[in-house]
C-alpha cells in the first residue's frame, strides 16, 4: 500500500496525465476525508447485510504483532450463504494500547459484535488460540462455543520438536551454512553452477523464521535436496579465501537427524496446509486426521532412534 501523499507527486500526475489527459487527480485530502470514507461506508454497509442475513456466524480472532512491535487483535468472520459457499469477512484490527488480558480482548471482541451485528444470538461460536486469556475473554463474553485452533496446537507440537536440544545445534549449523550462501554471492554462484553439474535442480536456500516451524521445515528439505553441491562448494579450495570461521559441511549423523526431523514433520506440515484453507470448512476433518497423526507419528517403532523418539514425544 501507499501513502496518500502519492498522489501529490508531480511524477505520478504526469504518469496519470499521460494515460488520460482529461482525468483530474483528487488530492490526498480529498482521498482521505472523502473518498475512502465514502468507500469505506459502501462497503461496511454490504457486509453487515451479508452478516444479517446469515443463518450462523462463526468468529475467529487473534493477536499478533507488527514488525514494529505494536501489537493488534483481528477479528473475522465465516459463514455459508445461500449458494453453500464459504464467506470470510475480516471485520476489523484494533490496536492493544493494554495488555492482552482476557477481559481486554473479551471488551474488544464485545466492541465488534455492537459494530457489526452478526445474526448469532447471543455469542457466536467464537474460534483462537489455545492461550490461558483466550479462555477467560471466551468465558466472559458466555460463549457456549469456543473452539480452539487445531493447527495452533499442531504448531505447539512442532515447536517442541525444535527444541530439542540435538536439533538445535542441527538447525544452528544449517543457518550458519545459508546465510554463508545468502551473503556471498560467490558462494551463490558456485552452488548453482556446482547443482548443474550434479543435476540438482536451480533451487536457492531457504533461510527460516524461528517462530514459523513450517518455515524450518522449508529450510530443511531445502538443504537436503542441495547437501550435494552444498558439500561440493564448501570443500572447495575456491573459497578458502571467503569462508567464514567455523563453517562446516554436516556430518553423517546431522544428516541422519535431518531426515528423521522431515520425517517426523510431514504429517505436521501436511495437517497444517489442509486446515489451513479458506474456501471449505474444516472443522469435520480434524479428528480424522488427528487419529492419523496418532498412527503415523506418535506410535513408537522397534526400529526409532532415539533422535525418533524423542521427537514422536513432543505430542
């Protein structure tokens, strides 16, 4: 998005006068207290029909934070027209000046609820995380129906499973090893050219988001894919002058573990992108695939490693 001042530039409005000369350019006062206001209204009007007409309205909320640490909660809603089809609104983003306390979150969900009109009497079944003040907004608002996220748990899971301590050094080694190849380019060229020669295909490196497992296992099925021209390049005494301190290739036991962590992973990462759609409903797909993760992942095998065990534990 842009700001409103952008169409204030005088390059923009040559670029616009350009395309139409008989097109006047409203100012960014003009965009600000009259247009997007006016917009706005329009469409904030359509939706809280839409809502009205509902037979059922369920609602989903979270908190999250920006990149500049300000703090928001979302609320959004779901319900199936008369076509079956699956509507998703996001009704609104109110910053949390105050701590996430329950009764906070409960007044600002209370807040939409007045604003928005949902035809669900008196509370609608109300879907978020699994947090302690979660709880406490959904028990003061008289929600008969709180359901917590099932792909927050899963992530509970994931995250666990990271922590082990055998898979933290693993994963501090494989980041060591991609930012080496993020920033040089040297380094980057010589990988490309080294996966060619092997017939790996032209992937680059994945660098995670600790606080994103999916992202992790991104990273790792990436690097196990490349480890070939990885190990190739690293050995090589061409970049004896570029590579950085303590930058070692993975043993055979790092690489043993990794695949062990994909293994363990997959079912997770696969549960995750299911749930996680957004043009069907989801909820009657949980426990079918929560008993198949109990089968695929959580029985233990004469032939685990410990690494696989403790790693089956996280659940």
């Amino acid at each position: 998005m842009r700001p409103y001042r952008i169409v204030d530039s005088p390059e923009f409005r040559d670029l616009l006068h350009t395309l139409d000369p008989r097109y006047n350019v409203p100012g960014r006062e003009q965009f600000a207290d009259v247009i997007i206001p006016q917009k706005y209204a329009q469409v904030k009007a359509l939706v809280k029909e839409d809502l009205q007409n509902a037979e059922k309205v369920a609602l989903t909320t979270d908190s999250w934070t920006s990149r500049s640490t300000e703090s928001y909660l979302t609320v959004t809603s779901t319900h199936i027209d008369t076509n079956w089809k699956l509507i998703n609104y996001v009704l609104q983003t109110r910053p949390m000046y105050e701590g996430h306390t329950g009764e906070n979150i409960a007044a600002v969900i209370h807040e939409a609820l007045k604003e928005w009109e949902p035809q669900s009497i008196p509370i609608p079944p109300i879907v978020s995380d699994n947090a302690s003040n979660m709880d406490k907004a959904g028990t003061l608002l008289g929600c008969n129906f709180h359901i917590k996220c099932y792909t927050h748990t899963v992530n509970l899971a994931a995250q666990k499973c990271l922590k082990i301590r055998r898979i933290e050094i693993l994963l501090s080694r494989i980041r060591r090893i991609v930012g080496f190849f993020h920033r040089s380019t040297t380094a980057a060229a010589k990988l490309r050219s080294q996966a060619e020669l092997l017939g790996l295909p032209d992937h680059k490196l994945i660098a995670d988001v600790p606080t994103r497992w999916n992202s992790t296992y991104d990273m790792i099925s990436r690097f196990l894919e490349m480890q070939r021209a990885i190990i190739a390049v690293l050995r090589s005494k061409d970049l004896a002058k570029i590579k950085e301190k303590d930058l070692n290739t993975l043993t055979d036991d790092d690489i043993c573990l990794a695949d062990e962590v994909m293994v363990c992973l997959k079912p997770l990462k696969v549960v995750t992108a299911t749930l996680c759609a957004e043009s069907v409903p989801t909820i009657s797909v949980i426990m079918p695939l929560h008993r198949k993760l109990i089968d695929s992942i959580f029985q233990h095998s004469d032939d685990d490693s410990s690494n696989s065990s403790d790693e089956k534990g996280c659940g």
